[in-house]
C-alpha cells in the first residue's frame, strides 16, 4: 500500500510525506526479510542441513555491526544501549548462527518495548565462558509461557496485537544448542524480560 500510495501520487506529496513512507517499505521489508531467514533456518535444522562453522573473531565488534543494523532504521535509531568490555572478546563462533541469536534477542526485546524506552545488549565474559545479556522493559511473558518459550511458532498470551511468527526464540535456542551453550530467562509480566546467553570457550574442530 505504501509503495502504490508513493508511485500514485508522490508529484502531489512533500520530502517528509516521501520520506515517511520510504522509511515503512523499509520497515516492511526488513520485517519480511527477517521472517524468511527464520523460516528458512527452521527448516535447514529440522532438515539437518545446518552447516557450523565456527572461527575465531572479535565478538564485540562483530555485535556492533549488528547493532548498527538494527539503528540504521528509523523507529530503532537511538534505542539498543550497547555494553561490552576492553579488550574485546575474541571468541570462536559460527557468525551466521551468532547473527540469528544477536538480532533475534534484540528484535523481540524490541518489538515487545516502548518505543520510549531502550532495550541493553551486554557482552561480557569469565575464564570459561561468554555471556550474552539482552533487556528489556517491555510488556514481559506471562508464567505459564515460560515452559513454552522456545518451542516453534509459539507466541505469548499476551501479543496478540504484535507482529511475529513465533520462531525467533526457537532459532536462538538451536543456534545456542550448536555450540553447546545455554539460554535463559527472567521476566516479569507489565515489567519486562532478560535474555541470558551463556556460551563455553572451547574450539569446535573435533565435532
């Protein structure tokens, strides 16, 4: 709609009116694009054909560029609050399977915020492993969801007037699966939701 509202009339519209709208065919499709990558990664894992290919990188960095992807659209500008330590963490990891958790995490702590409020990705790590913090102060998940988090195509009880297709947090938790590592949360409903991820150092070349 947007797209056929711009090629009708944009003679007849001003910069910003131009502008506005590009920004949500943007949105729209970036939104697609998303939900495509997670139907497609779903059915590469239960198809079996995953490929993990872990190398060594710098995990900060390679969270920014993420980061920066997110703020590079206009609802999102301003809005993640990027914590991580110096020096950087150099850690062995499978960068696709590491984009799908960094911006699954964020998307929905994101999407179930106010658009007042920011949303914290906090990298941090201990002699044996890597963790991954992503906060919110958003609308949070009711208890009884809790058991159900994880599972395919699962949304909360309480969403039902957010986009989603209830896939994100299955994928993050195989991708945490494939290197061995855990994924947890606390939330509290009308409060908002914490998202662990705790990652093992160790090389993978004997998998």
């Amino acid at each position: 709609a947007g797209a056929d509202i711009l090629s009708r009339y944009r003679s007849k519209l001003s910069e910003a009116q131009i502008d506005e709208r590009l920004d949500k065919i943007r949105q729209q499709v970036m939104h697609i694009k998303n939900m495509l990558e997670n139907v497609l990664q779903v059915v590469q894992v239960q198809s079996g054909r995953v490929e993990f290919s872990p190398t060594k990188a710098n995990l900060c960095s390679f969270c920014k560029e993420v980061v920066d992807e997110f703020e590079a659209q206009p609802n999102y500008q301003g809005k993640i609050k990027f914590i991580y330590p110096t020096p950087p963490i150099m850690f062995t990891f499978d960068n696709h399977l590491m984009r799908h958790i960094i911006s699954n995490l964020l998307s929905n702590a994101l999407r179930y915020s106010s658009p007042s409020n920011m949303v914290s990705l906090e990298l941090s790590q201990t002699s044996k492993s890597v963790i991954i913090h992503v906060k919110d102060t958003g609308i949070g998940i009711p208890s009884d969801d809790l058991r159900y988090l994880f599972e395919p195509f699962h949304r909360g009880s309480n969403v039902s007037n957010i986009t989603g297709t209830g896939l994100g947090l299955s994928i993050v938790k195989q991708a945490v699966d494939l290197h061995n590592g855990t994924v947890s949360v606390e939330s509290v409903l009308g409060e908002g939701s914490c998202f662990v991820v705790e990652l093992p150092k160790m090389t993978y070349e004997q998998q």
